[in-house]
C-alpha cells in the first residue's frame, strides 16, 4: 500500500446513477482540494435491475467499481471496506454532494488521538414538507453513515458495520456504540457534505415499516447494555414517547401523512418492534456461549 494513501472513499449505490454521477463528480482528482494521491474512490453497488458498472467505466475511470453481495447496506459497505487500501475509510452515499475540502478537513483531523470522526450533514430542499426525510448532522453526535470516517484498522477490529442489519436503519447507530468503546468520536464541523431531502410517499414508508421494526428490534436487543436498558418498561417509554411527540408536532404544523405515519407507529410498529426484540433476546441468549 502506497504510504501516501490516506482515505479509501466508499460509496454504496443502488440505482441511482443520476445522483451518483454528481457525487463523484465532486470526488475527482483535482476537485478535491486533497492531492489524487492520497484517496482512493470505491464505487460498491447494491443494483439489482441495472448497475453503475458502465457509468464508472465511462465517465469515472479514476474510480473502482464493485458489486456487493446483495445482503443490505451494511454488507454493500464492509464488501467494499474489505478492498480498502487506505489507512482511513470515509463514507458518503449516492446521493451525496461533498464539499470540495471534504476529504481535506478529514485529513486535518486524523492526526489527533480520535480514532472515529463525524462530518456536517446540511439538507438541500425544505424539511418542513409533510413526509420529508433526510438526515441532518449540523453539531455532531448522529454518526450517520452519509459522512464518517473511521481508522480502517478499528473498523476492522469490530468486524466493520453489523450485516444482520438488512435494511438502512440502525446500522451506523450500532457501530458508533461500538467505537465509542474504543475511541473518542470528533466531529469535524469543516468536513461537509449535502443531503438532498426527500419527500416519501405514504405507501413507501408503511410497506417498509415491519422491515424498520425488525432492525429496530436487533438494534436495542444488541445494545441494551450499552444503552442501559434494564428494564422491558424502559424501552416501552423510549419507544412511544417521541412517536407521541412527533404525532403532537406533525398534527400542529398540520402535516397530515407524516402525523398519520407516527399514529401508525404508537398503534402498530412499536408493537412490531416490542415482539421482535423478545424473540431476538430469546435468539441471542440461546446463542450466546
């Protein structure tokens, strides 16, 4: 491995070529503000109907594509974490627009004793919109998976991101528990990249409310001792009291589908998550040495 080689960039996409393309447009070399020398681009694809493999061989030479095992993005990132050569993993998604000085602000931070670090995430589009979705990351703490870069060799150590986790909620939550047992996580204010906000439809986020349960579910069962869950009631009461808040708030500023979706999750899916999470506690302990 060549010693300049710094940042192993990873980029999980899954038919969104369009989104993809702007991305990498701002990872080029000479559009980052960091030498080419020092990173690397790894382009690792989920698509199943169509690919980015052509659009990376055409437009994006300087960038490696992989395809993924096709087990969720967990797997879809530790597949392309395990053709690393970077001393650093830094990830961002398809969707992403970094900064031009993103890789730059990272590389101004490895050089202290964090072994972890998070970067601002800013929204592109309104929030306030009923359904909108897009994950905001403006004073650190949230470690979500759309900007962090993490010390290759640490995330090795914990086995990189959780695979039982199939569906994209909870996984990158999961790995900052685990890597707050074994470093300091910096938040790298400089290190910025765009979100767009999405606007859901309703059907979308009802059909993938059991699959959101289930990884709900495994992220508490994982984690109730990192959490300090000791007791059934104290999950019952982190569970429905902010779905009840935020029905209160959507209803307020009269956001009907977004109100409607958090009164399907105190009368259903945390019902689903309270059942998944006894049979996955039942599972882990029965496996457990």
């Amino acid at each position: 491995m060549p010693d300049s080689l710094l940042f192993s960039v990873i980029v999980p996409t899954c038919h969104r070529n369009d989104s993809l393309a702007l991305c990498l447009d701002r990872l080029a070399p000479g559009a980052q503000t960091l030498s080419p020398d020092r990173y690397e681009v790894i382009v690792t694809d989920d698509g199943s109907n169509t690919t980015a493999e052509e659009l990376a061989r055409q437009r994006y030479p300087w960038a490696q594509w992989t395809q993924c095992p096709r087990r969720g993005p967990a797997a879809n990132r530790n597949h392309a974490a395990s053709l690393a050569r970077g001393a650093w993993l830094a990830f961002t998604d398809d969707d992403c627009v970094p900064e031009l000085d993103w890789l730059a602000a990272y590389s101004s931070a490895v050089t202290g004793e964090a072994r972890a670090l998070e970067g601002t995430i800013r929204p592109i589009g309104n929030l306030e919109q009923d359904l909108a979705e897009c994950p905001v990351n403006l004073r650190g703490g949230s470690f979500w998976s759309a900007n962090v870069a993490v010390q290759r060799a640490l995330f090795e150590q914990l086995g990189g991101f959780d695979e039982r986790y199939r569906d994209a909620a909870h996984e990158d939550e999961d790995l900052q528990l685990r890597l707050r047992e074994h470093t300091r996580i910096e938040f790298v204010a400089h290190a910025q990249v765009l979100h767009p906000v999405r606007v859901l439809t309703l059907s979308n986020v009802l059909r993938r409310m059991d699959t959101q349960a289930r990884s709900t579910a495994l992220y508490y069962a994982l984690n109730d001792r990192r959490l300090g869950i000791r007791r059934f009631t104290t999950l019952i009461r982190w569970l429905y009291k902010p779905r009840i808040l935020a029905l209160c708030a959507n209803a307020v500023r009269l956001r009907p589908r977004s109100a409607l979706v958090e009164a399907m999750w105190v009368l259903y899916g945390n019902a689903r998550v309270l059942s998944e999470y006894s049979k996955t506690e039942h599972a882990l302990a029965t496996t457990d040495p």
